[in-house]
C-alpha cells in the first residue's frame, strides 16, 4: 500500500461522531476520525511498513500519524527521528503508540536518558 491508498482508506473509515470525541480530547485538524479498530485492520493489511509509516507520520493527521506508529519499524528508529516525533505530539493517543512503538525498539533506553535529561 502506498500513501494514496492508505490516506484514503483512512478517509473512506471516517466517522464525524469519532473525530468530535477526538477533538473533545486534545486531537488536533487534519484528521478523519477513525476507530483505533480500524487503524489496526487497516495495519494487519499493511504489515511493517517503515517507508510508508515515515511518510504517514510527515502528514500530519492524527489518523495517519497513528497508522504510521503501527506499521513503522521499531528496529529501523533512530533517536534523531524520534525526537522530531515527539515535537508533533498533540494528543494523548500520539503519545500512547509512539511509546509502544519505542518501547519495542533497541533504542528505547537511549531516547529515555536523551529526552529526560
């Protein structure tokens, strides 16, 4: 799958009642509005998918930007591009897959002392 294909299937899974409950706690525009079930069919489809999880993320959706976190590779992450991860964080469910995301990866206990200290 490529990023038209996956921006509109996220589109085509929108849902207005889920982007208002988005919204009321903290997501910021763009975004669809996509049941997180949803996001992990759609990552089933794909598998991992670095290239496609970095562009996901460089949209700037809060839909794609959690697809992204889902299919990205934890192995291929470097500290560098988690950072810049972190500066697009707008919402609590950013965080929450991001966290998963670097917690499966072998840089996990970098980016902790980096980003702590």
């Amino acid at each position: 799958m490529d990023l038209k294909q996956a921006m509109s299937a996220l589109q085509s899974l929108a849902r207005e009642s889920c982007k208002k409950t988005y919204l009321r706690h903290g997501a910021r525009e763009p975004l669809y509005g996509v049941l997180t079930g949803d996001l992990n069919q759609l990552k089933k489809q794909i598998g991992v998918d670095h290239a496609l999880a970095l562009a996901l993320i460089a949209t700037g959706n809060a839909d794609a930007r959690i697809l992204g976190f889902l299919v990205a590779d934890p192995e291929r992450l470097d500290a560098d591009t988690v950072q810049g991860w972190l500066g697009g964080i707008a919402w609590p469910l950013d965080t929450y897959y991001l966290g998963q995301l670097l917690g499966k990866s072998p840089i996990w206990r970098t980016c902790l002392t980096r980003f702590l200290s």
